[in-house]
C-alpha cells in the first residue's frame, strides 16, 4: 500500500474542515477533466460528501427525464464549421456568452452567409441582415417544440389547441431545418426549473437527428466530463445526496448543489476547481453562513486530500 505524502498546512485545514462539518458537498468541475472528476468523487466518497457538479439539469424536478431520452449536443465550434442552419430557440445566446453571435453565427459557411432563425419573444438587439424572427411567446415553447417534430416525423396537426400562429411558427421552422443540410438549435434553459423545455427541444433534436445531422448547443457552464463520471459512477448527472458507489441516493431539485448550499443543508463546501454561476451566486447568498474549501483541479492533489481525510475518519 502506497503512504499518503506528508501533509502541507493547508492540508490539515482542509482536513480540519471537512472531518468538523456536519454535512459537506463536493461541487465545481466546470471544464475539469474526467481523471479530476473521478478524484473529486474519491474525494466526496472519503468524506461522506453530497455530490452535485451544479448543471441546470440536477436542479430541475424532471431530472431523469433527459438521461432517459437522450441528448444530443456539441459545442460551439461545431456548430461555427458545420450548421447551415442555427435556430435560436427561446434565448439570447449575446447575454449568456457576449460574442456568441460574433465568434459562432455570424461568419458565412463555405463562403454563404448561414440562415439564422431566432424564435422567441423580441431580442433586445438588431438582428442581423440574414436572421429571421419568429416571435412566439416563451410559454408557447413546449408546444412549438412538439408541433415541430410531429411536422418532422410527417404527423397531421392542427392549431385548434395550440393556436394558428404558433401552428404557422411550427411549419415555416420545419420547412427550415427540411431545407438545411446541418441544424444546430442553441438552447439556454437555466431558468426552466421543471424541465419540460428543455426535454422537448432535446426530443426536437433527437427527431432532427434521424434524418440529418442535427445537435442542440446548450449555453452556460460546461461539465460535461464531470456529468460523464457521476453518471456512470452514481448513475445520474448529480444532485447524489452521499457519494457511495454502492448505491447514492439521485434527488433532483432536493440535493442539488444550490439547494442544499440554500437551504443550509450543507455547512462545507468543496469547489474543485470553478464552480458554475448559479452555484457561485448561492455560495455569496450564503454569505459565510458555510465554509469555503477552494481547491486546484489537479487529480493528484485531490487523491493526496482524499487520502488524508480517509485517515482522519479511521482514526476517529
């Protein structure tokens, strides 16, 4: 068996804290790498922590029902090289990622200005020349979505229950992504606390996808390495209330890492790294109500701590 390196004096604090807290969390991993995440996890587990990256998906009461259907998604570098068609659907990519339009959207593809279609209520800025605006209200979106993908998979609609101008809406964006050769949907549902939204653009995306390449582009903080591991280790994207392998509780909108931090369910907080922006925001509301553990997304260091605070518990 390999001895743990000697501990530094930030070591013992750390180890101080976690081993005195009531209940601690392990959250951060935004753009960490999968071997940080897996040692943040061995972290968590060695200190009996709740795990929850902070993704919008684990705060959201339908939590599951996104990993039962299934996302496709990239970044948005694939969308800048391969869409021919970007729909803006129901956000403003400008005001989550200033430069998005800029950086992503605005430069032709292969020498053609690509169409953009913003759905949504008005944007707050001038569209530009080649974009379109269809301007629907943002409770309308579920239904857009559906009607949308019934056109895609050739179903009869009508717009006696969902209105003729959303009815309108649907078969302009559908004759769009029929004409287009690659589609990119580029989605922001941090603020979409029931998760319907978001699992009907990701049905949307799925049916697009059957028939040509197709992805949504989802804006916000990236972790999805860190989604990756703890799903495959816990099962589920987050919002684990104990890390333990052998089986850790998965409460979506319970024992997401804002709630918990909130709610002060939590009196440790361990951020691996950077945090998400919601997360960040409820760490200030905290105000020092918790205790703050800042520590490098380096896998090494984080196994050293996980070492020494498995030693601590044993010899408690």
């Amino acid at each position: 068996m390999t001895a743990s390196p000697p501990a530094t004096d930030a070591t013992h604090r750390a180890v101080a804290a976690i081993t005195a807290a009531r209940r601690t969390l392990v959250t951060g991993l935004v753009a960490a790498e999968a071997a940080v995440a897996v040692a943040a996890f061995n972290l968590a587990e060695a200190a009996g922590a709740a795990v929850d990256p902070g993704s919008p998906e684990t705060a959201r009461v339908s939590g599951p029902m996104l990993a039962r259907i299934g996302g496709v998604t990239a970044a948005p570098e694939e969308l800048r090289d391969r869409a021919d068609l970007v729909i803006l659907w129901f956000c403003d990519p400008q005001r989550v990622v200033p430069g998005f339009i800029e950086r992503f959207v605005a430069p032709s593809l292969e020498g053609q200005p690509r169409q953009t279609i913003a759905v949504g209520p008005a944007l707050p800025r001038p569209l530009e020349p080649h974009h379109r605006h269809l301007g629907i209200a943002t409770d309308a979106a579920v239904d857009l979505a559906r009607l949308v993908e019934a056109l895609i998979r050739g179903v009869a609609v009508d717009g006696a229950t969902c209105g003729m101008a959303t009815l309108a809406a649907a078969r302009e964006l559908a004759a769009a992504i029929a004409a287009a050769r690659t589609v990119a949907i580029v989605t922001d549902w941090s603020a979409d606390h029931v998760g319907l939204a978001a699992w009907s653009t990701t049905s949307l995306v799925r049916a697009m996808a059957h028939v040509k390449p197709a992805f949504e582009v989802p804006l916000g903080d990236r972790d999805d390495d860190a989604i990756a591991a703890c799903s495959w280790r816990y099962g589920a994207a987050g919002a684990i209330e104990r890390a333990d392998r052998r089986g850790g509780r998965f409460l979506p909108a319970e024992a997401d890492a804002v709630r918990l931090i909130d709610h002060r369910e939590v009196d440790c907080v361990m951020v691996v790294g950077e945090a998400t922006a919601e997360v960040a925001a409820a760490i200030d509301r905290a105000a020092g109500a918790v205790s703050v553990i800042r520590l490098a997304a380096d896998a090494s260091s984080l196994g050293s701590l996980a070492a020494h605070v498995a030693a601590a518990g044993a010899n408690a």
